[in-house]
C-alpha cells in the first residue's frame, strides 16, 4: 500500500480514487501529512466523485451524522457506574448508521479471534476465547473509524495516537471470552517489549453495535457486574489503577449469548504512539 504523501497527491490530481481515498485517511489521521479533518472530509468527496465506492459509502454515512463533524467530536457526557474498578457508560455514542457500517465492512474478514501469547507477545488462538473478529489495518481503515476514533479519544481524554487497531468482535450463541485482563505484565516475557514501545494498555472502549442478542454481557469480578448496552453504547474502563499500576479488579468476561448475534467493537487504549523498535 502507497503511503508516500506526495506520490498520492499526485495520483489524486489525476483522478486516482484510490489514492485521494488513502489520502483522505491519511490526513485524518494525521500519519505522514498534517492531521487537518475539514482537508480529510474534502478529500472523501473527492474520491467519492471519482468513482471509489467506500468513499462514496462512508461520505453518505458521515454525512448523515446529527449536527455535522463538529457536533461528531464532542461526545456526550458519560456517567460512572463503577469507581473501582473506573467504569464509564456512554449512551448513545455511536448512531445507528455508523454501528451498521462498521458491521457490514468486517463482515466479510471475520476469522477466529485471538489472545495475545504471554511467552512470545503475538496472538494465537486459545478456548479461553472462540468467537470470531476483525482487526482493521491501516488498508482496511476508513474516514468513518477515523472519526469514530477521533470520538471516542475526545471521551477518553486520551491521544488517539495511542490507539490500538480497532476489533468488531462477534459472538454467537455459547461463544465467550473467558476471564481476563487487558493490561499487559510486566513480569511477562511477552509483554515486556510491547509494554517498552507503546506503553501500557490503560482503558478500553466497547462499543454495542447490535442489541437484538439475549445474554452477551459483559461482567466484572469486582463488583459483581454485568453490563449489556443499547445499539450505540459504550462502556469505558481503565485497566490501571490512578497511579498507573495494572488493577486486577479489571478482570471481566465477555459472556456468551443465548440467542442472537452479539456485535461489538473493541478498542485498546495506550498513553503515546508506538515508539522505534
């Protein structure tokens, strides 16, 4: 894939829809060119004219968001069910449109997910967790996850630099993940390198993109708690505790449903941008 800011530029100029799409992203973003989101959104229609059919699809969604991008980047406030393990609710945080999106461009890539190997650091499948996902890449990566993105680091408060490639996850019925924790140890070979380059995983944001399932919630050890949101609800939680140390009171299961489909979007959160190996 093309990343050469300059190269695309001049594809673009002469009608490459693919390139002034990438272009669009890359601007969103802010990688390799300065992060500028009017620019972004002017590039989408661009390619969106010549021709480049998710850009047209994406235009038509993001354009169909309430009050525009800049009422997009100011979510709506969340409420704390939880102080510790810090648990956020964020009820509608996602429109309708977006969540539909976002289903129907990892649908087609779902494979069995993965958990991440304590020796080694690289994902491998486990029965801890069966169900299936997609990871968007940079080439899967389009203006709507950009600013979906953008939105859930402004509820955060964390620099979406930081931000690990979203999952959509999907669960069928009797398909969980089993106890866990998101953060990374320290004390584990695995982990130690990842934990030098790109910091700590210290929340995660869960995104219900479907709310037709029974069951599928998501529960906490501590407190005994379990939550299952509305199509467009977040649930926000930090991994650390005020001080920056892993909590294990952040352990938590995503349970299986009884029936139905259960549709989320998973996204790790880290303190800066990947650092040089």
């Amino acid at each position: 894939m093309n990343l050469d800011p300059a190269a695309l530029e001049a594809l673009a100029a002469d009608g490459d829809a693919g390139a002034t799409h990438r272009l669009a992203v890359l601007t969103g973003i802010g990688l390799g060119v300065p992060h500028d989101l009017t620019r972004a959104m002017s590039l989408l229609r661009q390619a969106a004219e010549q021709g480049h059919e998710i850009a047209r699809g994406s235009l038509a969604v993001l354009e169909g968001l309430p009050g525009g991008v800049e009422a997009w980047l100011a979510p709506p406030a969340p409420r704390v069910i939880s102080e510790r393990p810090h648990i956020l609710i964020c009820e509608g945080l996602v429109p309708a449109a977006v969540c539909d999106w976002l289903i129907a461009q990892a649908r087609p890539h779902l494979a069995p997910a993965e958990v991440y190997d304590l020796d080694t650091g690289e994902g491998r499948r486990d029965p801890v967790r069966d169900n299936t996902a997609h990871v968007f890449d940079l080439a899967g990566t389009d203006m709507v996850l950009v600013l979906l993105r953008e939105r859930i680091a402004r509820l955060a408060g964390l620099p979406v630099t930081g931000f690990e490639p979203c999952q959509l996850l999907r669960y069928t019925p009797g398909q969980k993940f089993d106890w866990h924790v998101d953060w990374l140890d320290p004390a584990t070979p695995g982990h130690r390198d990842d934990l030098a380059r790109r910091g700590q995983r210290i929340a995660t944001c869960l995104i219900w993109l479907d709310d037709r399932c029974e069951g599928g919630e998501t529960a906490f050890s501590a407190p005994d708690l379990k939550i299952r949101g509305r199509k467009g609800d977040a649930t926000l939680w930090a991994n650390v505790t005020p001080d920056g140390r892993p909590d294990p009171l952040s352990r938590h299961a995503g349970l299986p449903p009884t029936s139905g489909e259960k549709w989320v979007l998973s996204q790790w959160m880290r303190p800066f941008a990947p650092r040089a190996a």
